[in-house]
C-alpha cells in the first residue's frame, strides 16, 4: 500500500506534516479528515514533495471573537468584496467552469491581499480533497455559518451555483439595508457634534473676549441683561470644569461599552433601540427583514429547518430577536407550530405572523419569509426618507437656535451701550 506525504492544519490550528499509508490519494483525505484534520497538500511519497511556504513557514493565527468562538486567518474581508468574490464565483461556476479552476482565476485577479490569500488556501484546500464548504469553514472570520452551511447545502443538491446566487443577492440587500440604516442614523450625529463643537467654541473662546469688553465699559457685570448674565455664567462654569465634564463624557462611553458588554445589558439595550422614538421604528423594520430574508433564504436553498433557526438566531444583531427566534427552534423541535413563539415574543406585527401562518399552512414557509422581507425592506426605504425628512429641519432648526441665543446674549448688551452712547 503507498505511502503518502501529508500537511495539514490539526485542532490546534498548527499546521503539521507527516506520512500515512493508504490505498490512494481519496482514502489519505479521508483517513486524515477522520483524525481531526485539515489536508492542505497530500502528495504520494516518490512522486513530488511538499511545496514549501515562501520564506518563514506559515502559521494559522488564532484569535477569541466577542462570542468566544475561535477566528482563524489575518483579517476582515468587507461585506462589499465578499459579495462580489460570490457573484463572481457563481457566474464562473454556472458557465461550467470547474470549482477548483474558478478558484485559481479569481484568485489571481483579487486585487484585495485578505481574500487572495483566502482563495488561495479554498484553492489548495479543494485540491486535496476537502469539499468547498469544509474548505470555507476553515476561515470563519471571513465566512459565516450562514455562508458556510448554504454552500453546503448547495453541494448536497447539485446546485452550488443558485446558491451562491442567493448568497450574492442576499449579500446585496443585506449590504443596502445596511447602509440605509447608517445613513440614517450619522446625519444627527453629525449635525449634533457640530453643533456642540460651535457651542463649546464659543463659550470658551469668544464669550469669555466679550465679557472682558463688558467689564471694562460698563464697570460691573450686574448691569448686563439676564440672558447675558446666563451665557456668561454657563461659559465660566465650562471654561471651569472642562475636563471634568470631558471625563464624564469619557466615563458614560465607557460604561455604556461595558453594559453592552454584559449579557444583561445587551438584552436591555437592544430592548431599548427596538422602542426609540422615531429611531425605533427603522430599527424593528430591519431587524424583522433581516431575520426574514436570513431564514427565507437558508430554507430556500435546502437548509434543514432547524439549523436554519440555529444560524438566524446567531446572525440576527439583536438580542429580542435572537430570543425569540430561539423559542421559534424550541418550538418547531417539539413539532409545534413557528406562529405561537413568534406572536409571544411581542416584536412582530400581525402582519409578519399572519404571512407566516399561511407560508407554513400552505407549504410555502420560504417563499412568503421572502416576501416579508421584501415588503419590510421598502418600509425601511419609507422610514429612512420619513426619518431624514423630519430631523433635516429640526437639526437646522436645533442648531439656528443655540448659535442664536449665544449671539443674540453677546448683542444685547452692545445695543444698550449704543443707546448710552447716543443719549450723551
């Protein structure tokens, strides 16, 4: 029986090398997937060697995600590249170009070094024998359950190329929700440290100027009018304690950081955003099309019910909604219906649990998931627009008001001196 040369990544995420005999290349493969390991290179001894790493000898980087589980590779690929590396798999794939070869194509023209170097590895993976999505799963802080498992079931049902279609059409409106979200949520926060940048400006540099004027032309402070007297103490009492109130700013960002930190507070800030004024609303609206789309598109491409809700519970950013996609899993794994937990959990209209109700009556549970989240999409686009539209003005109006009380305060008491002035 031959006897082949192996290098493979074990369970400690070193990569070791070593000999093992069996009956051919396909038997070594699966003798080695059996122990627990990886096969990079298996090469039959007397036939070739092993390819050499490049200067020093690679080593597979592990490092603790927040959620405890286990990161391998040397960086983050953006949602954007990764989507279009998918695109770009399935068009290659579907135009009957070979895995392996597609792999080695866009391998060389990916002009981002993370993802190359990922191709790569997929690449010398796929050439040993691992299956794509064992070989995926490899680099979990690149692919996600959710990419990892639809490739997977997209394998077992011929199909890899629909799924990796779905994954890019996923992967799109996911990306477009998005960035609806963050631009609906940076414009106050812009508009609102600006205008405390004008304001702290003012009060520290240009109030404290004025009031020195006031002082040595109308001799006494008490002879300035009220909202004066009021701009000039606020700006006394911030010049004063600057860096106790930039320290309490400091510490409320840190202790924020640290409840979001904690299981307890994580539930209780998440609860909080799902009912924000105005804000809230954009919020829930994603989160129900994210977890629509999430689980509509896991079931569409042959993932079975259970580690679908498994994956949308993980992948869905909010902790209510991570709750209660966990008792819809309970639920189903009893046999019971998805309709009960959903409505219990208080976070879904009637609509979603009606739609779903009929899905699941009528055997089209996918397709209506789907539906939901195309619908829940455009009520995102109309609460975004709704949203910029109404704090547009106010933040104007907001930030018109304090740059105003400010100069109106400095003004007052130059008219009076005016008026002085004219009578003599």
């Amino acid at each position: 029986m031959p006897i082949f040369q192996y290098e493979a990544i074990d369970a400690k995420s070193e990569v070791t090398t070593g000999n093992i005999e069996a009956a051919n290349k396909a038997d070594a493969t699966q003798q080695l997937r059996s122990n627990g390991l990886f096969p990079k290179q298996i090469i039959e001894v007397g036939k070739g060697k092993l390819k050499a790493s490049k200067g020093k000898k690679r080593r597979v980087r592990r490092s603790r995600s927040k959620k405890g589980g286990l990161r391998f590779g040397s960086g983050k690929v953006k949602g954007k590249v990764l989507m279009i590396f998918t695109r770009q798999l399935a068009t290659l794939i579907d135009s009957g170009l070979p895995l392996l070869r597609g792999l080695t194509v866009l391998a060389k023209q990916e002009p981002n070094p993370v993802l190359k170097r990922t191709i790569t590895n997929l690449a010398d993976s796929v050439q040993t024998g691992s299956t794509f999505s064992e070989s995926l799963a490899q680099h979990p802080m690149i692919f996600n359950k959710l990419y990892v498992n639809m490739v997977k079931a997209g394998e077992l049902g011929g199909v890899l190329e629909v799924v990796l279609i779905r994954l890019a059409e996923y992967s799109e409106k996911a990306q477009k929700l998005k960035n609806k979200i963050v631009a609906a949520m940076v414009y106050p926060v812009i508009v609102m440290v600006i205008a405390m940048s004008i304001m702290v400006f003012l009060l520290t540099v240009i109030v404290p100027k004025f009031k020195k004027i006031f002082e040595d032309m109308l001799g006494s402070a008490d002879k300035l009018p009220g909202l004066t007297k009021f701009v000039i103490g606020l700006s006394e009492k911030l010049s004063t304690h600057i860096f106790p109130i930039a320290g309490g700013i400091v510490g409320s960002f840190l202790l924020y950081k640290f409840i979001a930190s904690q299981p307890w507070g994580r539930r209780f800030l998440d609860a909080v955003k799902l009912k924000m004024p105005l804000f809230g609303s954009v919020q829930r609206k994603s989160a129900i099309s994210r977890f629509s789309r999430t689980l509509g598109t896991l079931v569409t491409s042959g993932v079975p019910i259970l580690q679908a809700l498994n994956i949308t519970r993980e992948t869905a950013g909010n902790v209510v909604i991570s709750q209660a996609v966990q008792n819809v899993h309970d639920a189903v794994k009893e046999g019971e219906s998805i309709v009960n937990p959903l409505e219990a959990s208080g976070v879904f209209p009637a609509m979603v649990i009606s739609m779903v109700d009929v899905g699941e009556e009528t055997g089209q549970l996918p397709e209506m998931l789907l539906k939901v989240a195309d619908v829940y999409d455009d009520e995102v686009d109309n609460a975004v627009a709704a949203l910029t539209s109404m704090l547009e003005p106010l933040m104007i109006v907001m930030l018109a008001v304090v740059v105003g009380v400010i100069v109106m305060a400095l003004f007052l008491p130059m008219v009076e001196i005016i008026k002085g002035v004219a009578s003599q």
